[in-house]
C-alpha cells in the first residue's frame, strides 16, 4: 500500500504529516512511501532523513497518486485534481456541514477521513490530532503573550528592585487552555482561569490556578467532554460577571469555543478600554470569530492600548514538535485500520471500528 506525503502549500503552514522516524516504523509494517521533496525542511526534517529511514522521494504529482494522502491541512481543488480515484485521504478538514471539497472527493471516489471528527474516547486519546495540535497552540500562545507583555511573567527581586507577578487570565480550560495554564504558571505568573464546565474546577486548581467561580444560573456542561451552548441571558450574566476579573487582567488567553459554534464572546471592547495599557490578549479561538470582537484574524492589533493577537495557526511556529505529535496521530490511526498480511497491510471495512466510521466523510442524501 502506497502512502504520500506531499509538501504543505498554505501560506505559513510549515508542519508535514509525516516524519522520518514515523515513516521508518510504517515501512517497517510494509507500507511504501512516497515523500515530495521538501515536505519536511520547514518543520527541520530534510529530504535525506526520510531517505534514511526507507522513503522514495517524489514530485508532486508521484505524493499524490497514492491509496493513501496524509496531509495536515485541508486540500484545494488542484490537490484534489491530482488525488487518484479510489484511494483515501486522511488529514484536518478545517469545516463544518455541507462541504463542496469533500463532496469533490466522495464523487471522485475518495474515501475521507476528517481528523476533527476523532471522538474524544480513551481509545482514541492517542490519535486525536486536534488535542495535540490544541496543546501546542495552548504552550505557544503564553510564550506570545509573554513576549509581547512589557513587564515579567513571574515576581522578580534584584537589586534593582522588584516586580509583582503578571495576573494571567485563562478563559476556557479544554486542552488548550490547561497547557496555556499549566506553562504560565511554569513562567511564575498568578494564574486565574473560567471555564463553563464545572468538572474543569479541580483541573485548574491541579495546575496551581486560581479558579474564577461564576453563578450563571446554568450548567454549560454539555455532551463527550464538550461545553452546551448558553442561553442568550446566561451569556449576558457571565460576560459582567467577568469583566471585573478580566478588566484586572495583564495577559489573558481565550480558548472559549463550542465545535462548529461561533466562539462565544466574553472579552467585550469595555473590558478592553478599562485594562491596563500594555496589557496583552491572545485569542485562540480567532479563525471562529474570536472570544474578543476586536481580535483581527491572522493579525496582531493594538486597540485601546492592549495588544490583542490573533494568530490562527501557532502549532506551525513549532513545526518540529507539532509535526511529530500530527505524525504520531495518523500512525496510531492507521494502525487500527489494517490488517498486517503476507502481501502487505490490508484496509479493513472502515465502518466496522467506532473511531474510522466517525470520521467517514458521507455523501449527503
Ligand atoms: N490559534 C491557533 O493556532 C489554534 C490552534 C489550536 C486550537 N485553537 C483553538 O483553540 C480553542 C480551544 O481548543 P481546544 O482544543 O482546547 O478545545 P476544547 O474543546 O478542549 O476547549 C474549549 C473549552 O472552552 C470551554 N468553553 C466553551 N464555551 C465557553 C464559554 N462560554 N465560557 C467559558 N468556557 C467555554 C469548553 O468548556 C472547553 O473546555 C479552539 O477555538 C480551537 O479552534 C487555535
């Protein structure tokens, strides 16, 4: 079975779907690989290493004609032009619904599998590119936030005097969230973070946080480990029972977001205007209209004097890391979905495993 990994074309991705030390093990299970060259040099795996661990390096077109593409991002039309007739696609779709790309696909014959549509089980824990992807942005988005903050994360005592601890604010304890938690406090600021999920409480106080406790008057506990939409008073409550907390603020992090909701707003432009000027909001949830309405997507703004950035895609400012984690993903995947044979791995019926059938692209009917 031939396996591609093509070279990533969006602009500022510089992740790849596979890495050498990945390939060498899926060799190793008798699958052949076809790397276009120059997949890896951006995330710092160059085309000998792959060489080294048993690749065959490609053009274009030799990534593409393949059973199965493993891509990070979503394809184009021109990607999909040179995917073969009956092969597999696995890779971030990066949409909700109805989806004219992956409708390209299925009528080309292309079987899709859609990382964000990995349930959030035990089982599946292992090869849930989103966590891993979301973990990376959670760490990344605090180094952003602390370097664009003029003053120190942690207290500070020299002889020159001394500095308080930043107050970090933490909006949304998911799986970005907690990283973004747990590497401010790494970095010794005073750690306060919200969530909707009351589960998440003893989550940010394991981290050393501080939790901001919030009567709504409604659990926002929803179903599989996500958070249910508010109704439209109960968003009204939260977001002025936040803003005092998120006014005193030096650096806040969003990472609010419901899948395929857009991002619930809970820093509002008042709250900007009465924080500290210099003070820093990174917002994570950006690329679904922001957790602020001031957040620009794929900018870095300054508006009532905070800095306010909007980066849809920090896991690619740590290529190396975020592509080895996405790499180790698709292989734990692809490993529940063959069969080892004397003629090689065999694709069992994708349907068949709870984890594959919820990724299926179907036609709509
Ligand atoms: N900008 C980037 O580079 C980047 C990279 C990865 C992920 N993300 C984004 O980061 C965000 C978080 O991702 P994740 O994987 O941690 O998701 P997650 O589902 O694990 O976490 C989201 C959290 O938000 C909480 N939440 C939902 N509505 C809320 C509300 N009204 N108030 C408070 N909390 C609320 C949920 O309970 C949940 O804990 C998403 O928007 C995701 O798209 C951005």
């Amino acid at each position: 079975m031939k396996i591609g990994i093509p070279l990533e074309t969006r602009p500022g991705e510089t992740r790849v779907a596979s890495t050498p030390d990945v390939v060498k093990k899926l060799i190793g299970k008798g699958f052949d690989i076809l790397v276009e060259s120059g997949a890896g040099t951006r995330a710092g795996y160059p085309d000998a290493e792959y060489e080294q661990a048993g690749a065959r390096l490609t053009d274009r077109a030799g990534a593409y004609d393949v059973d199965l593409l493993l891509k990070v991002r979503r394809p184009d039309e021109s990607d999909v032009a040179q995917m073969r007739s009956g092969g597999l696609f696995i890779g971030l779709l990066e949409s909700c619904g109805e989806d004219a790309l992956v409708a390209s696909m299925l009528a080309k014959n292309i079987r899709v599998l859609g990382m964000e549509r990995m349930p959030r089980t035990s089982r599946a824990q292992s090869m849930d590119a989103l966590s891993s992807q979301s973990n990376i942005a959670g760490y990344r988005a605090t180094l952003e936030a602390a370097a664009r903050y003029g003053r120190f994360l942690p207290m500070m005592m020299t002889s020159a005097g001394s500095a308080k601890p930043a107050r970090v604010v933490v909006l949304g304890a998911g799986v970005a969230g907690l990283q973004a938690i747990a590497t401010a406090r790494r970095l010794g600021a005073d750690v306060h973070a919200y969530d909707v999920r009351p589960e998440t409480r003893e989550q940010i106080l394991s981290l050393g946080a501080k939790p901001i406790d919030l009567d709504l008057g409604e659990s926002g506990a929803g179903e599989g480990g996500y958070a249910k939409e508010l109704s439209d008073e109960a968003k009204a409550r939260q977001q002025a029972a936040l803003s005092d907390e998120l006014a005193k603020a030096h650096v806040i992090i969003t990472t609010a977001l419901i899948p395929c909701r857009p991002a619930p707003v809970l820093v509002t432009e008042a709250v900007v205007a009465r924080m500290r000027p210099g003070s820093v909001i990174v917002d994570l949830a950006a690329a679904n209209g922001g957790n602020c309405p001031l957040t620009v997507a794929d900018e870095i703004v300054e508006r009532h004097g905070v800095t306010i950035v909007g980066l849809t895609n920090f896991p690619a400012l740590v290529p190396a890391d975020a592509s080895a984690f996405y790499a180790r993903n698709l292989m734990n995947l692809i490993e529940i979905m063959v069969e080892l044979g004397e003629s090689g791995p065999q694709l069992k019926n994708l349907d068949e495993d709870d984890i594959t059938a919820a990724m299926l692209a179907r036609a709509s009917v």
